[in-house]
C-alpha cells in the first residue's frame, strides 16, 4: 500500500488548539458568511463548499444537511437535491 505524505498538511490534521465543538458543517452554515468559508450554494437540503486543504485543485465537497450515517438513509428529495447540486 502507498502512503500519501504531505507533513504541510499536519495542522490541519492535529491543529495545535481546537477551536470549534460540534459538527464543521453545521457551524459553516450557521455563520452565514458563505465567502469566507467557501461555501458556493446552498440548497434545501444540501450544500457545495471548497475544502481548504485539497488534494486537487478544484476540489468541491457537496454535503447533505442532515446528519445520516450513510447516503442510503437520505430521504429521496433529500438525495435528488444532493445530486442536483452535484
């Protein structure tokens, strides 16, 4: 098995203080500053960020609202809207 080193990548990995509680996502979007923290749409249920630390450029996550363990137990509108903003 190959490893990825990337050591630039370590503070993302163990940041030196922690500085959020609770989900990431949920906190990006209670903020309301979707250009600062590179959200770029939002939708009923779903929404499209950057990551701020890809490992290719462009690299765009689109993320469900509602925490579930797994896809499968989206509801359907919630997956049609996931892949519609996919």
């Amino acid at each position: 098995m190959n490893r990825l080193w990337a050591p630039w990548r370590k503070n993302y990995i163990r940041p030196k203080v922690r500085k959020d509680k609770g989900c990431l996502f949920c906190s990006l979007l209670a903020k309301r500053r979707d250009p600062l923290n590179y959200i770029l749409k939002r939708t009923l249920h779903s929404f499209a960020l950057l990551n701020l630390y890809p490992y290719n450029n462009g690299h765009v996550m689109v993320v469900p609202k509602r925490h579930v363990e797994s896809l499968g137990m989206l509801r359907d509108d919630e997956k049609l809207d996931l892949l519609a903003a996919l």
